[in-house]
C-alpha cells in the first residue's frame, strides 16, 4: 500500500518514533478523544452532497450503476481523515454538476457492520479513495488514486483522467470529454437540436474545456466542446490567438467570442449558463415580466437587483413573528432563551422605520423584564399588536414582498427574505456591536427552535456546529454568513425549490461585483475576500435600503386603529355573551316569594338579600323615611324600562334581572354619564311631582286590601321634543299602543304610605342610582357645567354680600356711654 501525506505511513495506527511524529499523533488521538460523537455519527452528514455507503445500500450504489463513482473509504477515528475531511466535501460541492456522470459517497470503516465490506474492497489504510467505472461488476475492487491529495484541483483532475480513459460502456449521462474538429463543428448542428455551441480552445494540458463540458452537463440548449491549439483550420477560421478563450459557434458559420472577465473555468461556466435559451433541465424556461404578472397573487414589482427593499425586510418580520411563532403556544426552556435572543438582535439592530423600531424595543423591553420560565403566545401577541395602544409603535400586517418575490407563489419569498434580514443585522451589528457571534448565535438558535423547514434547519445546524466557534471578529461574521449562504446556494442548485427566474448561484457574481473575484496561479477560482466584505458592507448598508412599494406610517397607524376599534367590538359582544350565559347557568339573585310579600304587608321585618357593599348613609335614610311615613313621597322606579335607561333582561325568557341596591359610594358609573351636584338637585327637584312621575313609567294604584290591584292609570313619559333645560321637560301620555308588556309582571317587595299607594320597592331602591341617568336627559356637558358655576358664583355673591352688610353694620353699632 503506498504511503500518503509524506512520510507518513496511511496506517493511522502506525506511530513513527521520531518526537515530531509523536506529537502530531498525540495532538490527533485528543482530537478523537474529545469528539465522540463525531466518530458515532461519521465525518459526513446527507448535507454534504456525498453518498452515505452501508452495508445495506453499496450494492445498489457501485454495482451496475449508470454512473462512474468516486469513493472514500475512511475511519472517523482516523486523524489524518478528519484532516481530509474538509477537502472532501469542497471536492463535493465543486463537482455537484457533474452528478449525473459522476457521483461521490463516502463510507466509515470503523463502524462494525462496515468492516467486513472495507475487507472486501482491499482496503488496508485511511483514507482511500476508489474510482468506480459505470457498470461495475460485483467483483470489481475500484480504481485507487494513490496519494491522497488535499488540493481539490489535483483530485478534480484525477477523476478526468479515469473518465477519459473509462472504455466502454461509457456513462449514458456524460458528453464526449475528446478533442472535436472541424469536420465535426461543420454538421453539428445537423445531429443536434441545441442553440447554442460553445468551443473552448485550449493547449493539451489543460482541464478548463473538459470542466466547463461537465459543468453545463445539466442545462439545455447548449452543448460544450474542447478544441486543441492543434487545430489550425477551426484557429484559423475563427482568429483564436489566446488559449484558453471561448468561442460561441452558429449555424451557417457564424461565431462570436464569450466575454468574461477572466479566461477561467468559473467565468466560462457563469456566462455560458446565463445565455438566452439555457435552462436546468426539467425547469421551465424564465419567463418575461408580464407572464410574471398572471402566475403570481400579488402583481409583479419591478426591481433593482443592486439592492435591498425595507418592503422585505417588514414582510419577513410579520411572517416571523406572527406567523412562525405564532404555531408556538408557550415559549419555555430553549425557545424561550431563543425568542429573547431573537427581539433582543432586532430590537439593537433592525434598520427599520421608527414606528417598526419602537415596537420592537418595546417587545424587547418587556420580554427581558419577564421573569418566569414560560410566557404564553397569546400574552407575546398582544404586546406585539400594541393593544396597549402605544403612539407610533406598529408593524404593518401582511406580506409585499419586492426583491425576494418569485415567479410562482412557492418560489423565494419567506427563505429569501430570512437570508436578507440577517445580512442585514450582521452588517449593522459590524458597525454598533461588540460580540463578534451574537447575531449568528440567534440566528442559528432561531432556525433551530421556530424555522417551519426542519430539514433545513438541521443543515444549518450542522453547519454552524462545524465552524461557527472560529468567527472572532464583526467583519468575519459578515463573512461566514455570506459563505455558508452560498454553501446552501450550491446545495440548492437544481432543486426543486429553485426558482428558474432566479437560478441558485455563487453570490455576488461577476456582474455585480467582478472584484471580487479572482484566479490562482493555477487558474483556479479563488474569492477576493477584501472586496467581498467592502461589498457586503456597502450592498446590506442601511443608508442603501430603498423605500418603495411601502405604505406611509399614517396609513399603517390609522390601520392600526381601526383594527383595534374593530377587535373592541368584538371583545365587548363575546363578553357580554359569556355574561349573559354565565347567568343563565349562575343567577344572581333569587325571586321573592308571596309569604315574604305577606310578611312585610303585615309589618313584619323583611330580611333582604345579601347584595353586595351597600352605603350605609343611603340605608339609614331609608330607615328613617320608613318611621316618618315618608315612603309616598320617594320617586318609584317601575319595571317597564324607560327611554335613558335600557333594562336587563334575562337571556331566553324576557325578564329583567333582578337589580342590585344602588349605592353612590361604590357605583359603577358608565364612562358617559355627566357627573352633577347632587345635593343642590335634590334640594330643589327631588320632591317636583313632575319628576317623580317621569322618573317612572308606571305607577301602580292599590288599594288598602291585599292583592286587589286597582285600574292602572295613564302613563306618562318625559316630552324629549321640548327645551334642554331641565324646567322644559314635560309630560305627556304614552301612546295608546305603547307596549307595556314586555316586563312581565312578578311580585315584589313593597312599600304602603299612609294614604295606601304601593310604589315598587325596587323602583325605590334603584332610584338613586339612577338619578344621573335622570339629570343627564336634555342635559349637554356645557349645560351642566354652566350650571355648577353658576351656582357657585351665585354662593360666593351671598358670602360676598353677608361679610359686606356684617362688617358695615359693626361700624354703625351706637356707642352707649355709662352714667
């Protein structure tokens, strides 16, 4: 077996005894030491676009399969494997479309139902990788490639050098990797339904036309061949005079040259994949704009890729908050950590317009005031729809999404706008923050707890768990979230959910920013880093977000009221309707029988009800009217309900709910009603007979022997068509059809004057409670408070004039002198 990395033996086991060796060794055994889980679950996750080999799947995977497979046999204890590790899954993510023609999968020897398989496959040391043909026999042992390279370039190579030299059965799914000709471009385009023909010209040692060939293997409408320098007559004809460089070939002969910014595999691949007519296959072709306009809900909102709109910004926090923690009932534990991380983030860093911003230091202002270990959705929502009613502290309701909207409703949209809001944060926090991984932190504890796609969420957990603890500085945060953003991209790339007007690609591209990217000696594509951050600085500046498409803060707060108008409503109607069912089931008082009406005819004492606090001044003067005979001349309230007052009645039956005894020290007064003097109103109406009989809308005549009920009288009711003021309020008689009936009669205690009249007892009771209600009829807030000041100033005319006569009659005072 040959040796790898050096001097180093490809037995993990095997120690050298040179002090060096030691301790690299020693420094990989605490490595596997201190991560246990690491070796239980393997070095790679199904994230990773690498095939997971078993004992259960490898025969289907190697063994006759349509594509050639490239294969690492490994052991997760194996230190020199966790090194190479890393340089595997680039190589994944580097050759993700070439898939269709070749595929990489990976299988850990150190599980025990995978020894006897690495046996099998000749494997003595760690790692090896293997090169399986297409249509491998059950017996066939693989390829090695020797040395094991950490240079994705070197492995990328190796798999081209065993695909050129694969025979037959060559893959169905790979295009031909040989040099073409002229003779072959001339009837091209009679074999080949395509539209586009790209030729990369190139000397025999180069890889680039080879790459690009298996990087557009997925697309349609184009098809890639290589052209050696060595090819005079297509030179010739087309002016080639710099390899590599790449030509686009049309019928008829007409050509023209590809213009990229650097002659390399990565521009060369970008730019043939964004040409009219080239599409993913088994992706519908982009669409124009105003085919946009049918297959979406919301009409199309033209935009500008150079930048972000605050309209999607305020969509992805309305999604967030009210729709994705809205499916949390109680937040407890780890999500409720997480929520508070998640505000507190927003509430330092969210660029927002300030009625957005208000709200959210106000939610996060009373989330970390909370103490206890769960807090309740609803009580979340409530703080978050400010039914406290704040001024100006809102987040508009509903989605517009501008720069994150896709051509089909279930394209972009909610993931895109989540990418861009931590862009965002991370580039303010680089600028106003401290902590180098407190935007990360949340975001990662964010999509772990509430993020609805759960497999993405444990993707974007193992990523964070794989590198996140290495981000020591604000523009590094920047910058890892921008490269595992583009980690995902590639991951994405001709999936399902990629957007076909918005292809998954390696971002910013060269036509946003060509600075930022750039070429190894080798040719190879390498990130500008330096440019990159200035351009995420300046891309995700909150100076750059635009503004349109958005409704204006007045808008949103008049809104916002409305809303709030409309909710009180409906609060109000459900409460009265649990009221009044609570009573149904729960009465409140009970009916007074015939013997308790007897009694208190016969003059005994009748015990009332417990009724709640009473005042004690208003009994005692009840008392006292009761031993004077005063009770005839007490205004009655009757059961009929009058025309300020609306009666309580009892749900289902029609009756009115019997009344608690009124009391002015504890009274609830309704928010409306006017607040008067009155002393100065009962001193001078309270025994009118006017105001008795209006105070009530019928009064029942009963004769001195019990139950003979004498002919109701006319019933009057207050002339509302007259003047304001109290002294035009008259009395007329109620129309003849006026309905009496609708509070049925029942019996009740009651009270005999010494001219016999029976008044209702609970008319008398309610009397002053409802004695406002009385004064507030023809009565505006002007009137009255004309009147107390008024009679105010006419007492302090009398108090005025009293010490003026005193005082002068002192001084007139005769002096009588003594004999």
């Amino acid at each position: 077996m040959a040796r790898r990395f050096g001097r180093a033996t490809s037995r993990c086991e095997e120690i050298q005894t040179h002090p060096r060796k030691m301790a690299t060794s020693a420094v990989w055994l605490c490595l596997c030491l201190l991560f246990p889980s690491v070796a239980e679950a393997g070095l790679y996750t199904a994230s990773d676009q690498i095939v997971l080999l078993t004992q259960e799947n490898v025969k289907s995977v190697l063994i006759n399969s349509t594509a050639a497979m490239v294969v690492e046999f490994y052991a997760s204890w194996c230190g020199h494997c966790i090194a190479f590790s890393p340089t595997y899954k680039e190589l994944a993510s580097d050759i993700k479309e070439w898939k269709p023609a070749v595929d990489l999968a990976a299988i850990d020897c150190a599980d025990q139902e995978n020894t006897a398989l690495c046996k099998s496959y000749k494997v003595e040391g760690y790692p090896t990788i293997k090169f399986f043909h297409a249509y491998s026999k059950p017996d066939y042992e693989g390829l090695p490639f020797g040395d094991v390279s950490r240079n994705v370039q070197d492995l990328r190579h190796k798999i081209l050098d065993n695909l050129e030299t694969h025979g037959e059965p060559w893959p169905p799914a790979c295009p031909p990797l040989e040099p073409t000709s002229q003779m072959e471009v001339d009837v091209f385009f009679e074999t080949n339904d395509v539209k586009h023909l790209a030729l990369i010209f190139e000397d025999a040692t180069s890889y680039v036309g080879r790459e690009v060939t298996l990087d557009l293997l997925q697309f349609e409408g184009i098809a890639v061949r290589r052209v050696l320098n060595t090819e005079e007559s297509l030179v010739t004809t087309l002016g080639v005079t710099e390899f590599p460089s790449c030509y686009l070939y049309y019928p008829g002969g007409n050509f023209t040259r590809l213009r990229v910014d650097i002659e390399a595999r990565t521009f060369y691949s970008y730019a043939l994949q964004r040409l009219p007519g080239v599409v993913r296959s088994g992706k519908p072709p982009p669409v124009s704009t105003e085919l946009l306009k049918n297959n979406t809900e919301d009409p199309w909102r033209p935009f500008d890729k150079f930048r972000v709109y605050m309209a999607d910004l305020e969509s992805t926090l309305h999604y967030s908050l009210r729709v994705e923690l809205g499916t949390q009932s109680v937040f407890q534990g780890q999500a409720l950590t997480s929520l508070k991380a998640y505000i507190s983030v927003l509430a330092k860093y969210f660029p927002g317009r300030p009625i957005v911003t208000n709200l959210l230091k106000d939610l996060n202002s009373w989330l970390q005031k909370q103490t206890g270990d769960r807090i309740s959705y609803e009580a979340f929502k409530e703080k978050l729809e400010n039914d406290a009613q704040s001024p100006n502290s809102t987040l508009p309701d509903g989605v517009r999404w501008v720069g994150c909207q896709g051509s089909e409703p279930h394209f972009r949209r909610y993931p895109c706008g989540v990418w861009t809001l931590f862009h965002v944060l991370t580039v303010q926090a680089n600028s106003k923050g401290s902590d180098p991984q407190e935007v990360l932190r949340a975001m990662r504890s964010y999509v772990h707890n509430f993020f609805g796609c759960r497999e993405c969420a444990a993707h974007f957990e193992n990523m964070a768990a794989e590198s996140l603890e290495e981000v020591d500085s604000l523009p590094t945060a920047v910058l890892w979230l921008w490269s595992r953003h583009n980690v995902v991209n590639n991951r994405l790339a001709g999936a399902l959910s990629e957007d076909p007007q918005f292809p998954k690609i390696q971002w910013p591209p060269p036509d946003m920013c060509s600075a930022c990217h750039a070429v190894k000696v080798n040719r190879e594509h390498m990130w500008n880093q330096t440019e990159v951050l200035k351009f995420l600085l300046t891309y995700f500046s909150s100076d750059r977000i635009l503004t349109d498409y958005l409704e204006s803060e007045s808008q949103i707060l008049e809104k916002q009221r409305e809303k709030h108008a409309s909710q009180q409503v409906v609060h109000i109607a459900e409460r009265r309707a649990r009221e009044a069912l609570d009573f149904r089931k729960h009465p409140l008082e009970t009916e007074p029988t015939v013997q308790e009406e007897e009694e208190e005819e016969k003059g005994g004492e009748v015990e009332e009800e417990e009724e709640g606090p009473q005042d004690e001044t208003a009994a005692e003067e009840e008392e006292e009217d009761e031993e004077d005979g005063l009770a005839g001349d007490m205004v009655g309230r009757s059961s009929e309900p009058t025309p300020w007052a609306k009666p309580e009645m009892e749900l289902g039956h029609g009756r009115r709910q019997a009344r608690k005894r009124p009391s002015f020290v504890r009274m609830r007064r309704d928010p409306q009603e006017d607040i008067v003097d009155l002393d100065s109103f009962v001193n001078q109406h309270y025994k009118a007979k006017a105001l008795q009989m209006a105070s009530s809308t019928r009064v029942k005549r009963r004769s001195l022997q019990r139950k003979e009920e004498q002919e109701p009288g006319p019933v009057f009711g207050l002339g509302m068509e007259l003047g304001a003021g109290l002294g035009m309020v008259g009395l007329e008689p109620m129309d003849a059809g006026f309905d009496l009936d609708f509070a049925r009669p029942r019996k009740r205690l009651q009270k005999r004057d010494v001219a016999g009249q029976y008044f209702d007892r609970e008319a008398e009771l309610s009397h002053k409670g409802r004695l406002i209600s009385v004064l507030s009829i023809g009565f505006s807030k002007v009137d009255i408070s004309l009147c107390v000041f008024l009679y105010f100033l006419s007492s302090l005319c009398l108090l005025v004039m009293y010490l003026f006569f005193k005082n002068r009659l002192r001084r007139r005072r005769p002096k009588i002198s003594l004999p």
